[in-house]
C-alpha cells in the first residue's frame, strides 16, 4: 500500500503530488508551475530530477528506472508514464 | 604484498612476482630507468610491452567475451600490484579497461566480441570525454555527430575532445558526442571509433601536454574533421550515451582505488624503510615514539582505504544497483586518504623525502604521481556532488534500517562466492540506499554479541562510539536541503564523514564475516583512525592500537606492507 495514503494514484493526482514535489525543491509558488514544460526550464538539472525519480519511488513504494524523468521531460508526461507504470506493476 | 600461498594462483601475485624480477637495474620496471622516463617525460612502451606479454589486456576482457575477467576485484589488485611500482604504467595500461567498459555494459554482441579479440591482440583503447572549455560538465559538449544520409547510415563526427589519457596512442577510442542539437541528459550519445577505419585526414592529434605528475603518460587530445563512422560504431541507442558513461564510470572509478592503495603500499613500504635504517647518530628514526605513532595512523588510513576498496570492488556483483553511492564513496574516498597518508609520511621524511636518502626521488614521484587520482573519472567534488543527491534517500534507508541482506553478505565476505557482475542491474541512483552503512546499527549488535568472547569490550566501546557517529550523520543528512545547483558547502563536510563512516563499517563487516584468526587490533586500528577523521573524542588508551600497526609494518619482511588481505590467505570456502 502506497505510504501516502492514496489508494490509486491517478494521472490527476500524482500531477498536483508533482508539483507540489517540484514547487518545494524550487522555493516557489504550485501555482506557477507549467505541467506542460520539461522540469529542466526550472533549473531542475538531469542529476537532480534523478533525486525527485527517488522521491517518487518512496512516494509510491514501486521501483523505478530513474531515466524516466529523463524520458517522460514534463510533470504531464510523467503523470501519465507513472499511470502507466503503476498499472504494470499492479 | 603477501607471501604465496600454495592455495592461489591469483594473477595478481604472480603478477607482482614478475614485476619484482623486471626490478632488477636496467630492466623495464627498474626505479632508475622508471625515473629517468618521467624526467625526460617519456612514455614507459617497455613497461608497458611487458604488462602486454603477460596477459593483462585479457583481464580487460569479461569471461563472456572470452577475457579473463569474472571477478572485478582481480583488476583491483592487477592494478594496485602495477601501480605499486608505478603509476604511470598502471594509468597508461589500466586506461584500455576504462575505454571499453561502456561496450561491455552497453554494446551489441557482435561490437563486444570484436573489440574483445582487439584488446587480446594488444589494442589500446581509450575514452574522450571532456572537452578544453567544458571539463566535468559533459552535457556542456560540443562534439557533434550527426547522421549519414547516404549509403547504409552512419555517423560523421566533427571536433575537438583534450586531456584524454592514451588517446594519441589508442587504436580505438570511446567517443561521447552530442546528437541532438537542443542537448540534454538524452542528447548525446557513444560511439566507438576504430581510427583505423578512418578516412585519411579525419583526425588530428594534439600535443602531449605536459603535467605535473604521471609525467610520462600520453595525456593529448583529438580532433575529428567530418569523420565517417559506420552505423555499427554507436554504442548502444542514441541518445543513452550519458546513462551509458555514467553507469560505466560506477564501474571505472572504484578500479581507480585499486591505482590509490598501490601507491599507498609503495609510500608505506618506502617511508618503513628509511625509518628502519641507522642515522648518523646510530639511532633508527623508527625508535621515536612520534614516528611511531605516525606511521601507525598511516597504516590505518591504508587498511582503512583497503577495507573500503575491497568491500567496492565484490559490490560491482553483489550490491550491483548500490554503485551509484558505493563508487563515489570509494573514488572520493580512498584517493583523498592516500594523498593525506603521502603528505603525512613525506611530513615525517622531512627533507629525505625528497633528497639524498632518496636517490631516484621516489617518494617525491609517487607524491606527485598520485594526485591526478583524486582527479580523473571524476573528480572527489563531483563523486561528493552525487552523494548529497542521494542524502534523502540514504538518510531514509538507514532510519528505517532497509538494506539488501544477500547481497551485503556476498560483498563483505571475500570467501563467499561472486555472481557474474550484470551491466543490466547498474542504475544511476541507488534503489536501496547504501546496505554496507544502513546495516552498520545491526553489525554493532553483533559486536555487542561477541564481547567478552571474540570481541573485546575495547572493540564493543569503539564500534559502539561509530555507531553514535553515524546515528547523528545521517540526522544532519536528513536535514539538508538545497535548490538545484545551490548545493550548501556543509553537505561536502557530511558527504566526506558519509564516506569515513562507509569505510569503518566496510572493516567491520569483514571482520564479522572474516575467519577466526583475523586480526581485531587491525579493525580497531581502522575504526580509531576513522573516529579521528570523524573529529570524535579520541584518548591515549585508543592510540596505543595504533602503535601495534606501526610494529606489524616496521617489522614486516622488506617489501612487504600489512594488508587485511593477510587474514584471508589459504582460507577459502
């Protein structure tokens, strides 16, 4: 069972836990997160979005290739791959 | 530097016995022809013709490949046993495995097997990477490779990549080239350039530069001019080069321990030897309590660095998805402990180190020689870099006490078994955190275990103190926070102690698994010396255990250094 209580993530949800994650890392308002630009316009450098794919590993309590943040740029695309991931592994 | 054992046959000792016969005056591996290159900044081909004729390329080589290597710690201590004589040599030689490691881990079979057969037959590869203006920060590149539309695809590969070990020298050379303009983590990709197929006037070589150290080896660049690859060069897909590299680099910078303890027998070996002769006065320096000391806290740095270095190299296999924290410790580790051991021992010399008593001034080589360690595949800064990436997720683990039981037993034990190291299992961050110190907690109950009995309550008091010290490590780990590229300057400090901490667990844990006769005034010599570095309260009683190592190498046979590789002689399972 994920720590965080969520039952099923969904694309929608694990977007707003996202930005939420990225808001914190950048010291910076969720509201003035774009979903649909690649977190390395943030400053968020490939290493460091490596950090948040482990986040997102202790998050969820699934194992995850790291490079996904590398594969899937943008907090949208990555929601989706998660869905996709997550219905993989249940 | 241990005496054979009728039990092994390791290449390494045989190795080492070789290279003490190719010691004797005017042979290749002889201090005075070895000096005179390094003086005339000469390349060492005679040495390095020798390492060739016997064999050690095949280790380069994995057993699938039909190489010798199955082991990852034999390339340790080949390269630890040719960088006891020279450092030179082993960069120059050891370079070859670092140019192919990414075709192994990512290569198709076929690309594997051809420069398999290369490396047996004597090629020399090497691994261009940086760039003159862009150093460490390689999605900063500027090589480019774009695709051939003509005939059957390809590459063509245009610019400049400097201070690249062996690459004047390579007959085959690793290139990480960008191959989508806009850049980024998956912008770039690896391709491996047989300059052999090379149309006439593709490449140019740049001088040797000269350098401050390893002054002999082939340290230049290359330029490519609308070099023609074929389609079967790319390592890999386009554009993993970077994922590739990295993960090639978790193997590549724990090899590079095995270069830092050769030189830290050497200065060990070399310092123990000028102590035990006579002065002037008719007294040996050796008999000074102060040089006493010394030499057994440099003694410690080495066994403390070995035990870190061998825990590294079984991880390759055994903790395979850990070696993002595991490599960047011991690269950042074991280098920095051996250039503060020679600093310290050259302190002790005082001007002998660098003069008369020292005719072929090796100890001034060897200091100069080992500094570039701390400095390629990736300098101690960037290996601390990527542990304070990890800090969260480290800090976590060892709260909640997670670590990987099997594959911790299999690395901490040297008796036990390996596993085939599988390339597939490298990922660029640790799934589990780091078990070697996540299990530190667990190893002291151990102790706590065995006081009284094989334990004594002296060992329970020092493991006990570590324990403590790493308990509030990974509280102040757990509290960093940073903003991306606004890493604070205190996380180095806790990256160094992380480091210091994962190296005495590294002793405790052999000592645990270790057979009955093993040494405990080695590991309580390990973890004072670490208690020290970690600026713990450290008092008289706890130094004594020092002056025992200083004995064990001040009346070792010379040549000799003490090794917790001792213990394990003969004892296989």
């Amino acid at each position: 069972m994920p720590e965080s209580g969520i039952e099923t993530p969904t694309a929608d949800s694990l977007r707003s836990w996202l930005i939420d994650c990225v808001a914190t890392h950048l010291e910076r308002p969720a509201d003035t997160i774009d979903t649909s630009l690649p977190l390395s316009e943030y400053g968020l450098d490939s290493l460091y979005v490596l950090a948040v794919a482990a986040e997102l590993e202790d998050h969820l309590d699934i194992s995850l290739d790291p490079t996904v943040m590398w594969d899937t740029p943008t907090i949208d695309a990555l929601s989706e791959a998660l869905v996709q991931e997550l219905a993989r592994s249940a | 530097m241990t005496t054979a054992s009728p039990h092994t046959t390791a290449p390494d000792k045989e190795l080492t016995r070789l290279l003490h016969e190719l010691s004797a005056p005017g042979l290749a591996f002889s201090d005075q022809v070895l000096a005179a290159l390094d003086e005339q900044e000469a390349f060492p081909a005679d040495a390095i013709r020798e390492l060739d004729a016997f064999g050690l390329p095949r280790y380069y080589v994995p057993a699938e490949h039909g190489g010798a290597l199955d082991d990852f710690g034999t390339i340790v201590r080949l390269l630890r046993a040719v960088s006891r004589v020279d450092l030179t040599v082993a960069a120059a030689h050891g370079k070859t495995y670092l140019g192919a490691v990414s075709t192994w881990i990512a290569g198709e079979p076929g690309q594997a097997a051809r420069l398999a057969r290369h490396i047996r037959e004597g090629a020399v590869v090497s691994c261009a990477l940086t760039e003159r203006h862009h150093g460490s920060d390689l999605l900063a590149g500027e090589v480019t490779a774009q695709p051939v539309a003509e005939g059957n695809g390809g590459w063509r590969l245009t610019g400049e990549k400097w201070l690249i070990n062996n690459v004047t020298r390579a007959d085959q050379v690793t290139v990480l080239a960008r191959t989508d303009p806009a850049g980024g983590p998956r912008g770039f990709s690896l391709f491996l350039v047989d300059k052999s197929r090379l149309a006439p006037g593709a490449l140019n070589h740049l001088p040797k530069v000269p350098t401050y150290g390893i002054r002999g080896a082939d340290i230049s660049g290359i330029v490519f001019r609308d070099a023609v690859l074929p389609a079967d060069a790319l390592i890999g897909e386009p554009g993993q080069g970077v994922e590739i590299i990295l993960k090639a680099l978790h193997v590549t910078r724990t090899g590079c321990v095995g270069m830092s303890l050769g030189a830290g027998d050497r200065a060990l070996e070399l310092a123990a030897r000028f102590m035990t002769q006579a002065s002037s006065q008719g007294r040996r320096p050796a008999e000074l309590p102060c040089v006493r000391r010394e030499m057994g806290e440099a003694v410690a740095a080495l066994l403390l660095a070995e035990s870190l270095g061998m825990v590294a190299a079984r991880s390759v296999h055994a903790l395979t998805g850990e070696m993002s924290v595991v490599s960047a410790v011991a690269k950042a580790h074991v280098p920095a402990q051996v250039d503060g051991l020679i600093a310290r021992l050259l302190q002790l010399l005082g001007p002998y180190g660098l003069l008369d008593a020292d005719p072929h001034r090796r100890f001034a080589k060897l200091e100069r020689d080992h500094r570039i360690i701390g400095i390629f595949d990736g300098s101690s800064f960037v290996n601390r870099n990527a542990l304070i990436e990890q800090f969260p997720r480290l800090a976590r683990s060892y709260r909640k006490g997670r670590w990987d039981e099997e594959g911790l037993a299999e690395a901490t034990d040297p008796r036990a078994p390996l596993r085939p190291f599988r390339p597939q299992e490298l990922r660029l961050i640790s799934g589990t955190g780091a078990s070697v110190v996540a299990s530190l907690p667990a190893a002291v109950a151990q102790v706590h275990d065995l006081a009284g009995s094989s334990a004594s309550h002296r060992l329970v008091d020092l493991a006990e103190r570590l324990r403590g010290a790493t308990d509030r490590l990974h509280e102040a780990m757990a509290a960093v926070r940073f903003s991306p590229r606004a890493v604070p300057g205190h996380a180095f400090e806790l990256a160094e102690r992380f480091e210091l901490c994962f190296a005495a667990a590294s002793a405790l844990h052999l000592w645990l698994r270790g057979p009955a006769v093993t040494d405990e005034a080695r590991l309580r010599g390990c973890l004072v010396k670490a208690l020290t570095d970690l600026d713990e309260p450290v008092d008289e009683a706890d130094r004594e255990d020092l002056d025992a190592l200083a004995d064990a190498l001040l009346s070792a046979p010379p040549g000799t250094v003490p090794s917790l590789l001792d213990s394990w002689e003969g004892t296989t399972r």
